[in-house]
C-alpha cells in the first residue's frame, strides 16, 4: 500500500457567514488568537508526516500565499530591531511546507473544488482537510486517520456522533461499527433533515480519499444547494469500494460558524502559557458580572 504524501485543503469559498470581515480578507486568514485558522489545519498536515499541500483557493486570496511565502522586508526590520523570537516564528511558517496552489474560477461547490487538485493528485491516496474544522488532539488528528488507513488500505472519513439540531449542517453516514472507532461506510447523505438522516454520525472535515474519485465527481451533478458535493461523489465512490469511516479523538471546532469560532478563541487562549492567567481573571470577572 503506498503512503499518504499529499494533502488538499480547498479555500476557495467565499466566507459570507463572516461578512464583513471577509469582504477583503480570506476567512481562512481570520485569527484564532494569534494565528490565521489555515495555519492550524497546516500544523495539522505537518504533524501528520504529510508533504506536500495543494490549496485551492480563487480571487481575492492572495494574503494566503503572502502569509506562507517568504517576507523579506519583514525579516530585514525585525533582524535589525533585534526582535529575533519573532523573525523565527515568522521564518518558521515560510519553511513550512511545500505548498502548491491552484485556483476554482467559480465556487460551484466542495466537490468541484477537489476536482481541481487531479492532476496534483495523480494516481495517489490523498488527504482532504476542510478549513472551517479545527481539531485539537493529542495525536494530529489526520495522523490518527492515517493509522486507520493503513490498516484497511481504503478511503477513511473522519467523524463523530453530532447532536440532533446539528445533523442537517453535515455529511451524515450509514454504516456498520465494525470496531470500537471504526464503521464500514454503506451510505451516505448531504445535509439531511433529521427525520431523513440514517444516523447522527457526522463527517466533520478530514477525508482520506482514493483517485477514483475524480471520475465520481466528474459523473456527480449539482445536489444540495446546487452544488457539486463531495458526499455524493463519495457516496456513489462507495457502491463500488470499501469505505471507512473513524470516529476520530480530539475536540473539534466549527469555526466557520461564529459561535464555534468564539469557543475556539476563548479555549485555545486559555491555553496559552503567556495569556491563560491574566484572562481567565477576566473571564471569570466578566462572567459575575453578566446578568
Ligand atoms: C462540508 C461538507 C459536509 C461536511 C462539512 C464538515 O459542508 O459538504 O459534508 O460534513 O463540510 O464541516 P460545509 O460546512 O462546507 O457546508
């Protein structure tokens, strides 16, 4: 079985829950604390021993390859006001990786928007990882999907059991648990209503996907709000290989959601060593004082 070495993260959509912070700026730029959300799904990448990155993105992302690329006017002020801690954190994110971009000229959909990493792709299993799913864990948690692959050598979903009023936002699968994190996927649905759902696990954001799949989406037309959709094209991909899905570990964020975005703020700064003591007061200040 060949190893996972490339990854896709689709950025080409264009924010309109979080206007009018995204008129300008990529919502995948948008700040958790201090570092835009896209720089944590690529940590995410990294720790999973994973290469090479292709990001889809379209007009007006230009500050995602500004953000990876190198900064020299930046470096030069900071290496001449002697802020060195600074100049390596900003030189560590331009050495990242190896980032490849290509861009969707129109947002037809998550499926569309895959199907432009084909050729990047070739003949290979590939990563998928949804921007607007921040998952902190323990073990990265493509890393512990990766695991899962290599033991059945088959496309594997990341997903977690979602509570009812939140079926209808996801990807819900059918399948049979075949291990204590593991299903064997039979079916699957695009954003159900709850009385239609077969179930309420959800796939929250990380994919790990087979070649086959271009054809599928290639033969999928337009489903939930008229997108091309990457859970009918897996699910079609589905009648024909096995699939898995696993219940990954590890709290997951929707931060394409505002609230979910605030939880993220709030929790990955309380542990941060330099903020957690001095905001925790606040918080809990502020709180009291909250009718
Ligand atoms: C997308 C997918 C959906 C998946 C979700 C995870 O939906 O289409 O299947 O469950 O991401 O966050 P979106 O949230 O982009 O509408």
């Amino acid at each position: 079985m060949k190893k996972v070495t490339k990854a896709v993260i689709p950025a080409a959509g264009l924010g309109t829950r979080f206007l009018p912070a995204t008129k300008a700026m990529p919502k995948e730029m948008l700040p958790i604390v201090d570092t835009p959300t896209l720089q944590y799904i690529i940590e995410e990448v990294i720790g999973s021993g994973i290469e090479d990155v292709l990001i889809i993105t379209g007009r007006g992302k230009k500050a995602i390859e500004d953000h990876f690329d190198k900064s020299y006017e930046l470096e030069t002020e900071l290496e001449k006001s002697g802020k060195y801690e600074m100049l390596q954190e900003v030189q560590k994110i331009s050495r990242m990786i190896n980032l490849h971009y290509v861009r969707q000229h129109e947002a037809r959909g998550l499926g569309d928007a895959i199907y432009c990493a084909k050729s990047f792709v070739g003949d290979e299993h590939f990563a998928v990882l949804l921007g607007d799913d921040i998952v902190d864990a323990e073990k990265p948690c493509l890393k512990q999907m990766l695991e899962v692959y290599e033991e059945y050598g088959a496309s594997v979903l990341g997903v977690q059991t979602v509570p009812e009023a939140d079926v209808s936002k996801y990807g819900i699968i059918a399948g049979e648990q075949i291990s204590d994190r593991v299903y064997r996927v039979h079916k699957m649905v695009e954003k159900p209503k709850l009385a239609d759902a077969p179930s309420r696990v959800a796939v929250l954001g990380r994919y790990i996907i087979t070649p086959e799949i271009f054809d599928h989406i290639k033969n999928t037309p337009p489903g939930a709000g008229g997108e091309i959709q990457l859970t009918d094209a897996l699910q079609s991909l589905a009648q024909e290989q096995a699939m898995y899905a696993y219940d990954f570990v590890g709290r997951r964020y929707d931060v394409g959601n505002k609230l979910g975005f605030l939880e993220a703020t709030v929790e990955f700064a309380l542990k941060r060593e330099d903020l957690r003591d001095a905001f925790l007061a606040y918080l809990k200040r502020i709180v009291k004082n909250t009718p």
